[in-house]
C-alpha cells in the first residue's frame, strides 16, 4: 500500500462533521496535504479545530453552503487543491459535480468512482437490469420506469398473485418515485383496490419534485435483515476486492441505520432456518461480479435484503464510502495488517495500485457500530435541538470514537445537518464479547445536553442502542 507518489497532491474536503475529520486523518497517513470548508453554522465543529490543528488556519476556508458546486470551485483554485473528497451525501453520489470536478478548465481528482459509474449505478432501474443480465437476483417488480397506468395496473396484479403463491394472504407492493431517494416518494399498497389511486399519487408527486413522473413497482418484503456488501476496486475497474459483509438493520423507523455489525450474520452462533454462510457467499459473489462488469473503480456499497427464509435480493449500489466503512475496516486484514478503507478509497482514486487480491484478505472478530444521535426515539426518532453540556467516554483499545462534538466546551447542534453526534466502534472476538463490550461502552458513555427556550427534556437515543444491542445478527 505504497503511498510515496501520491504526496504532490492536496485534498479539498468538500465536507464536514465525523467524516471530515476522518479524511483529514487519512491524508496526513498517506503524506497529503488538505484544506477543509466550514460554514457559519458549523465554526465551532470539531472538523474546523482539527483542520487548525493539522494544517493551520490556512486549511479553513469559510463558504455559505456546503451544497454550493460554485464556492467549493473557488476554494479548489485558491488554494491550489489538486483533488476533491466528498465524503457521504452532498455531492458524494452527483455524477454531474463528479464530471465537472475531472473536465473544468483546472481538472481534479475526484476521489470516488469515475462520474459515468455513478450515474450507471445511481440509477436504480440501470442497476437492477445490470444486475438481472448477470443471474443476480432482485426484488420482483418493474425494472424500468412505468407511466401507463395500464401496464401498472398489469404489474400490480402480477406482484399481487406472486404474493398469494408464497402463502401472502395480506399481500402488499411498494410504488415509488423512480427518480426519487433518500425515502421520499415512497408508498406501501395493501390491495389491488387502491393502486390506481397511489399510482396516479406518486406519479404526481415525482413529476411535481423530480420533474420525472416514472414510478416503480416492487413486490414489499417483511422481516427483512439489510445486509451490505464493502467492494473496493482500483481505477481501470480491472480488480476488485471486497471487505466482507455488515448488518445494518436496526434503523429508525425512518430507514436511517442505526447500528451496524461485521460480518452480516453469524452462523453456528445465532439459529438461523437457512444456512447463513452460503447467504453471505452468495452476496459476496453477486456483488463481486457486478462491480467486475460495471467496472466499478473505487470504493462501493451493495446493499441487500434477506428474507427471513435466506432469500437474497439486490436493493441498489451506493457509490460513495459509507458511514459505517469503519465497522467493516475493523474486522478486516490485509496480509495480517489493519486496514483503513478510508485511506485506501483515496490512495486508489489517486491513482494507486490493488496490490493485493482476495486471497490476501482475513477477517478477525465481530465490530458493531453505534450511531450516537439527539433523537426522541419514541416520537418517531425526531431530531433534538439544543446544547451538549457533557460528553465522554472511557478508552479502550476496543473502542474508536469518531464525533465532531467538543468534549471540553459545550456545543451547539446544528439543526441545518443531521443530528448525528458520533460514531462509535466496537470490536470483540466474537458476537458475545462486542456485544458485551457494546454495553460497557453505552453504559459509560456521559451524553447530556439542555433545551434551551423550552420545558422540553435533551432527547438521545443510547436507551434505543442499549435495548436493540441483545438481539443483533437476528430475524
């Protein structure tokens, strides 16, 4: 994992928070130079006192808005940056931002896959055809855009009939807006009957937000594990590896992960009515094959659902780094040494080589990731305003924390930006001991905060991660 030809370049970190920091330490292990963006909201996160740690107050540059393509431009060329990181969200998965990066008058590295990857696998209905021609399996349903109510009506039906053969007596089907994310756009129909009516909704919805009124249909699972697969190849899209597999199913009831664990499942620790370890191949391979056809050159995610009878189907490719790259890198060996996805997604978007195979990889233990977030989790996981007053936690050499949260001052939570406080990830031998060791960890933790103005109480969702932790790796 040499990193001798890469120290001619600087890394503009065209985000903030936890993955900010995390990048910036990357770059000073592989011998780069960086610059950080801060917005007023955000002058007193931990990425801006980092950056002025590492770099000086010349690794700060001030702009209005972290979604402003124009500003990060102009602090690229002030400061002389020679390629761009864009963390998860933003611009991380705009294939536009990722194209005008590498064809502007002063071209950059854009360190994530190249922008006609990201536009091939952004698009679902692309991914899932991709994925059918390869024997790679997905959730029933259309696999383009559907715009005739007619030929909807004709696919609600079929999805309604398949249900009833798999012994679905309340049988329902998710339309969504094809062009939509992030769960907007999204319904669930229970009967034939009320089709035409959401149909006809969401086909508005998208066409009124997306400016593309294409829906899909897809057959819902229940009782679904989520599953991931963490690809990482080098540019060329010639080689790939992957980093094994993680469980991120324990979410807020709006779909946002909550915990994660490596490997997926645990088989001959937790009963399962299929045989797991074949599941986990089994995506492996898929994944594996999908990103040699496509291509894929650098770090990626195949995301997954398995049913309750070991069923696998493909949900879609995340073609950035992920939040939880950690809880995969820290299972992970390469040649016996750790790993560090993070830095190897930058060492090989600037041009460095895979000079290792699958064979070359082991993996070692459980990890289980913690999402620390101000949330009522019992109103439906709304954000919390306010102050953190106190935060810590005990050290070990189990433990890594990554957070933007001042331990020594309080701190205001910007309601502009999600309300994730930290990242904390847990390392044990095996399920029992990270999930034991996942415990101790919360029930250390030191998390208070005040709301200010109000009578309301500091909401953060420990109580939710302590309750979930006992039944991790389960249907």
């Amino acid at each position: 994992m040499d990193s001798a030809n890469l120290g001619r370049h600087k890394v503009l970190i065209a985000n903030r928070g936890e993955i900010a920091m995390r990048v910036m330490h990357a770059c000073r292990r592989l011998g780069l130079d960086f610059v950080c963006v801060t917005t007023r909201e955000d002058l007193h996160s931990g990425h801006v006192r980092l950056a002025r740690e590492l770099g000086g107050d010349q690794a700060v540059y001030t702009i209005t808005s972290y979604l402003d393509a124009n500003e990060l431009f102009s602090v690229a060329d002030a400061s002389r940056a020679t390629a761009v990181h864009p963390g998860y969200g933003f611009f991380a998965e705009d294939f536009r931002f990722a194209r005008r990066v590498v064809r502007r008058d002063r071209p950059l590295e854009f360190i994530g896959p190249s922008w006609w990857v990201i536009r091939d696998l952004g698009d679902k209905i692309n991914t899932k055809r991709i994925a059918r021609s390869l024997g790679v399996p997905t959730v029933p349903g259309s696999d383009r855009p559907v715009y005739s109510e007619m030929e909807a009506d004709e696919i609600a039906a079929s999805l309604f009939e398949f249900q009833a053969t798999q012994g679905i007596s309340d049988g329902v089907i998710m339309v969504k807006a094809s062009a939509g994310g992030g769960g907007m756009g999204i319904e669930e129909v229970g009967g034939f009957e009320a089709f035409r009516s959401v149909f006809r909704r969401i086909r508005n919805y998208a066409k009124r937000n997306f400016g593309d009124e294409g829906v899909l249909i897809e057959q819902r699972i229940f009782d679904f594990n989520h599953l991931e697969v963490q690809v990482v190849g080098e540019r060329g899209g010639k080689k790939h590896v992957h980093f094994g597999t993680r469980n991120c199913s324990v979410q807020s009831t709006g779909k946002q992960k909550r915990i994660e664990v490596a490997p997926g499942f645990a088989p001959g620790v937790v009963p399962y009515t299929f045989d797991a370890a074949r599941v986990l191949d089994e995506i492996t391979r898929h994944s594996l094959a999908m990103a040699q056809e496509t291509r894929y050159d650098n770090v990626g995610t195949w995301e997954w659902i398995i049913t309750p009878r070991g069923e696998p189907f493909l949900m879609e490719v995340n073609t950035r780094i992920q939040v939880e790259n950690g809880v995969s890198a820290v299972i992970s060996r390469v040649n016996g040494g750790p790993v560090d996805i993070l830095a190897e997604q930058i060492r090989l978007a600037l041009g460095g080589s895979l000079d290792y195979g699958q064979p070359d990889i082991a993996f070692d233990g459980v990890g289980i990731e913690y999402r620390l977030v101000a949330e009522n989790t019992d109103n439906r996981f709304t954000p919390c305003a306010g102050t953190i007053t106190r935060f810590g936690w005990r050290e070990h050499d189990w433990l890594d924390v990554y957070t933007q949260v001042p331990t020594d001052v309080p701190y205001e939570i910007p309601m502009e930006y999600d309300p994730n406080l930290a990242l904390a990830i847990v390392w044990g031998a095996d399920l029992a001991q990270a999930k034991e060791r996942g415990l101790q960890f919360l029930g250390e933790l030191v998390l208070e905060g005040d709301v200010a103005g109000t009578s309301g109480a500091f909401h953060t969702n420990v109580g939710f991660l302590k309750d979930k932790t006992g039944r991790l790796l389960e249907f």
